[in-house]
C-alpha cells in the first residue's frame, strides 16, 4: 500500500514538496526519520540568566500583532501568562500561526531568553503545556511549503494504513541481538515517549540498514569471487625494466611499489582485482601502460573505461604517446566515434588486431567482441555502476582488473567496503609538480583575487572558476551565468571566457571543454561538471566561490584541475563561513589527509563528490559515528553468504540481487 494518495492532505502539490525530501510513497514516508531530537524541559525562569535557552509554557495573555519589514518579513510578538510571571514574545517570520493564537491558549515557547528586556525571542513555538515533564520533540527535515507538524501527521497518517512493512533482520540474528520489532522501533522514533527506548529502535534500524549495506558488498565480493583462478602471466624482466627506463621520466618510488604489487597479481594464479589510488597528477595512468604492456608481451587484449568522452581521448592521446616506438595497435572507441569506424574497430577487436581499446561505456556495448581480453581497467571507478563494470570484465575469459581512483578513500572505510581488494596507494608526487598553493580569500577581498587572476592571465595561463553550489539545477544555470556576466565586466575586453553547467547537451559542454583545453577560452566558468574531465596542463588557477558548501574531498578534486605542470599553479577558496574546516586545505595538498579529516568532519558524506552512488546515502545509519555497529553487521553479513542463507529470506534476497540491475 505505497499510494500517497490515501493520506488525508496529500494531493499533487504536497506530493512534490514530500518528492523534495525523496518521499514518494508510504514506506517512504515512514522511514523518514528525525535528524535530531529536542529534549524539552520546562525552565526555571528566575535561574535563567541573559540569553539563556529558555523552554516554558504559559497561556496566550494578548492578540499577537504583526509587523512586516524588508518585503515579505515579518515580526509577531504578544504576552504569554506564564505559572511566574507575564512575559513578552517576539517571533520572527511565523505571521502564519497568527490566527492560531488566540487568548488563553496553551501553549510551549522554545527561545532565547532576554532577562533585562522581560522578553523571549523565540525559536519555535508549539501547542500545548509542556508541564513538568520531559518531553521528546522529534525534529525532521522540511521544505518551504511543508512544515515540521505537517510532515509529523502524514507521517501518521502513514502508520493508520497499517503498510506491511519488510523486515530485513533476520529472525536468530534478532533474537541474538534482543532488537526491537521493526514496526515498534519506527513507532518510537516518530513518537518518543523514553530516551533509552529511541536508542534501542535506533540500533536496531541502523543495523538493519548497514546489515543490507554489507550483504549487498558481500554479495558482489562473492560473485567476484567466481572469477578469482586466473591464468599467470610470464613476467619478461628485461623487456619491463626497459620500457620503464625509457618513459620520459622518472618513476616515483610509490609508482614503482605498484608496479611490484601488479606484477606479482598478474604472475600469480589469482585474478588481479586492485584498487589503485592516489591523487589528481600522481601517476596512476603511467602504471596502467606498464600493466597494458606487460598483457602485450603475453598476447592479450587490454581496455581501459572512463567516465567521459574528453577524458577517453586525453587518456589515448597519452597512451600512444608512452607507446611510442613499439608496434602495438591502440585504438579509441566512444560515442561520437563514425559508424564505419566503429565496426572496423568492431571487427578489429574480434580478431584481435587491436592490443590496447580506450572509450568510455561504448566499450561495453553488446557489439563490442574481444578475441583474448586480458586486462581491464575503469578510471574513477565509483562513476561506473556495478553492471557497467561486470558487463567489461564478462568480454574476458578470467580478465584481470584494476581500477584506479582519483578520489582518495579513508582507511577504515576503504577496508570495510574493498575488503576483498587489494589496494595500492600512490602518494609521492612526480619531481617536477609544484604544490599548489591554497588561499582562504573572504568575499570582501574579490578585488585582492582578481588582481591574482590578472597576474596569472598576464602570464598567458588559464584560470578555473567555479560557481557556488546550489541543489537545483536550473539554479546552478542561473549561478553560473550571473558569475560569467561578472567576470565578462572584469576581463572581457582583453580575454576569452567560457561557460559550462549541467543543463548543457553533451556536445555543448564537449566544445566548450576542447576550446579551453586548446587556449581558444582563457576563463571557464563551471558548475562541478569539470571535477573530472580536462587535463589543461596551461590551466594555473582554480577559484572556487562559496567553498563552504562543498565537502574538503570535493574541494581537492576540483583544486586537481591545477598543477597538471611545472608551472606554479594556485588554489583560491572564497568563503567567509567555516574558516576552520576550509583551512586544512591551506595547509596540506595529501588527499588521504583530507580524505581523511573529510571523513571525521563529515561522516560518509560527499566522499565521492558531488555525484555519489545513491547506495552510500543511509536515512539513519552515519559510517563515522556508526562504525562498530558497521563492523557486526559485516561480520553477520559474512557469515549470511558464507552459509548461502539467501534462499531462506526472499525479501532480503530480492533487494540484495535488484540493486546490482543498475547502469
């Protein structure tokens, strides 16, 4: 019973305000849980001191009288008759209860208390005398449009159908732990009556969320592991040693550790399945040649899969030139590819005429044959959904993967989520990289940074902006062209400025990328589409407005973009909120530190950036705070596969196999 429809109240104007918060049917709606509770204890008013919290109830003792300012703001303040005394009440931007206030009704006041003036500035006001109980008031995330009471009777509404609602404990792992009934745990957490009760209904839905979390990672690990006898490959020592001293320059002693780890995976007769990663600019593709070179000398195939079209021809572009001298047949296939040229590479790659293919998901078409895939390869790995990745390592009889990653992932959640997965961390820097230099700039001192940004223009360098962050789409339109009619001001007469945000068709945002990756643009203008894509080793500036919205692994993905030379190259982070948090990144360049640090800011948060795989978004469970309860319900999960339980519990195994049909 998921229609929404049947809730008293809801019709298809509060059905978009519940869609804002990701409600789209009852279950929803039930599991939309609170983010915080406000423990409500009435206040001893002659122990409170000047801008105390104040918490008390009383009875409404005049008519609240409104008073509008600067457009559609609003102050309402009136008498309350408290058990002590009289005392006054401002509220700000709440006319809308106006009518609800009449005399003598009873009601709970949440604010600050101004003792010298006889006034609360409230907070929140709420119906009803809080008495001398303590009263549990659960708080919930809303919309415009939609307050807090009305979300709290939906929900209600909600529970008096009577949904069936599916339990994913299983029963002895219940009985084992002395959970709560899934039913009554919901109940509780919407209706708190006892703190120790919420505690208990939340352990055990956090569980159950992190126990489905780590039965579906366990799931795939063990399909994964279906292809784990590989076949070993013959290590020709002298020929890699050459290839590797004729690159055009050194390798870093972390590039050479992975070159070891890679090796002894493929000489042994275990699939590879390694997670190589390491920061923007750290070598991590150079490492991969090595891997494609070494499945050459042993006949086999190699693909490499990336998540954009310009990403696949920078990397193939790179990838002939580090082949340079060796008879070996790279080839790129990607969307835009011709038709006729598509079926040649096609047939090429059945026949095995090719040794190395770069694209993107165009690789893993049904049309794309292999005559002997050895390797596999996906860049930022996590952009690509499970079938993606199954469907290239299916073209290979007991192909070999390694997937690299530019998206830095902490210790502890690395070894949970890959703990299956061998992992290599590149973290030296190639010797001719300058760090990044990183200024905290406060919006005051624009006129400080486009004088930084003239300098670097003088120099013919190239700069990133990117716009402030905004959830709706047509809002990030909307921010970046206002940034770009700002800038045209400032530069436009002498420079070149492009512009680049999500609404854009592909082959919009693909001529835009080539022109700045070729100097036709000085400026780009960009919402976080550029993260991932363009690697402008002219490009000497990032400059990123609003820093305070994005998280510190977001921040360092984008400041990536810079510093792809041996030309100084600067990072400008504009905010004058969250100093504190912001100045980690003017003190270290280490993604694993700031992944790290992200990580306990944070939680699991934003740690992929800003397009993170829906499967990492919990409603209740937090991987940080969480993690003992994540380890049990690992270890649980184990065990359920280990001793194929799965049959079982069709429910469970319903929702484990449904969320690997993904793209």
């Amino acid at each position: 019973m998921d229609d929404l429809n049947l809730i008293k109240g809801i019709g298809p104007k509060t059905k978009g305000y519940l869609e804002k918060l990701n409600i789209y049917n009852v279950n929803d709606l039930i599991c939309h849980f609170p983010f915080r509770y406000e423990i409500l204890k009435r206040s001893d008013l002659f122990n409170l001191r000047q801008d105390d919290k104040i918490i008390i109830d009383g009875y409404i003792d005049s008519t609240p009288s409104v008073f509008r300012f600067k457009g559609k703001m609003n102050k309402m303040s009136f008498r309350l008759r408290t058990k002590e005394a009289i005392i006054n009440v401002v509220i700000f931007n709440r006319a809308f209860l106006k009518n609800n206030l009449t005399i003598n009704k009873e009601i709970t006041v949440i604010g600050k208390w101004d003792l010298l003036k006889n006034t609360i500035v409230a907070s929140d006001i709420m119906f009803g005398l809080i008495g001398n109980e303590i009263k549990i008031e659960p708080i919930y995330h809303t919309v415009t449009g939609l307050g807090r009471k009305q979300i709290i009777n939906f929900i209600d509404g909600a529970f008096n159908l009577n949904p069936e609602i599916d339990d994913y404990v299983p029963d002895f792992l219940a009985s084992k732990y002395n959970f709560l009934d899934k039913r009554e745990s919901l109940s509780i957490l919407h209706h708190p009556k006892d703190i120790n009760k919420v505690k208990k209904a939340m352990l055990r839905l956090k569980y159950e969320e992190l126990f489905m979390f780590m039965l579906k990672i366990n799931f795939l690990k063990s399909k994964n592991n279906e292809f784990k006898k590989g076949q070993p490959k013959e290590m020709d020592k002298d020929k890699i040693e050459t290839f590797i001293d004729n690159l055009p320059f050194k390798l870093t002693s972390d590039q050479l550790k992975a070159v070891e780890d890679i090796m002894s995976d493929l000489s042994s007769n275990r699939v590879m399945n390694r997670l190589l990663q390491g920061d923007v600019g750290s070598g991590k593709t150079v490492v991969a040649v090595i891997a494609m070179y070494i499945m050459y000398l042993n006949n086999f195939q190699s693909a490499l899969m990336v998540p954009t079209e310009i990403l696949a021809k920078q990397h193939y572009k790179n990838i002939k030139e580090l082949f340079k001298g060796i008879d070996i047949n790279i080839r790129l296939l990607i969307s835009s590819t011709p038709k006729a040229e598509k079926n040649e590479i096609y047939k090429e790659l059945e026949e095995g005429n090719i040794n190395i293919i770069v694209g993107t998901h165009a690789i893993i078409q049904d049309t794309v044959s292999f005559s002997r895939l050895g390797l596999v390869i996906t860049d930022e790995q996590h952009r690509f959904g499970v079938k993606q990745r199954n469907n290239l390592r299916s073209k290979g009889e007991l192909a070999d993967i390694l997937y690299m990653s530019a998206t830095p992932i902490p210790r502890t959640y690395a070894l949970t989520i890959y703990g299956d997965m061998d992992i290599t961390n590149i973290k030296t820097m190639p010797s001719n990289r300058k760090s990044i230099i990183t200024y905290l700039k406060q919006p005051n001192e624009i006129k400080d940074v486009l004088a930084m940004i003239n300098d670097e223009l003088d120099l013919n360098h190239q700069i990133y902006v990117v716009a402030p962050l905004i959830e709706e789409n047509e809002k990030d339109q909307e921010n970046v062209e206002k940034l770009t009619r700002q800038f045209e001001l400032a530069f436009g007469k002498k420079y070149n400025i492009g512009m680049l945000h999500g609404k854009m068709a592909s082959s919009e945002k693909e001529k835009i990328m080539n022109e700045y990756a070729n100097g036709d643009i000085n400026i780009l203008i960009s919402t976080t589409v550029i993260e991932v894509g363009i690697d402008v080793k002219n490009a000497t500036m990032m400059v990123i407005f609003d820093a305070q919205k994005f998280g510190l692994s977001t921040l360092h993905q984008l400041r990536g973009r810079v510093g792809r030379s041996n030309l100084q190259s600067y990072c400008i982070l504009i905010s004058e909120h969250e100093k504190e948090r912001l100045k980690i990144m003017t003190e270290t360049n280490d993604g694993f530190e700031i992944s790290e640090a992200d990580f306990k800011l944070r939680g699991q948060g934003d740690l992929f950036g800003v397009r993170q795989s829906g499967d990492m978004n919990f409603k209740i469970a937090d991987l940080k705070k969480d993690f003992k309860i994540l380890m049990k319900a690992k270890e649980d999960a184990n065990m359920f596969i280990k001793k194929s339980m799965m049959d079982d519990y069709p429910a469970i195994k319903r929702i484990v196999e449904g969320s690997f049909n993904l793209d």
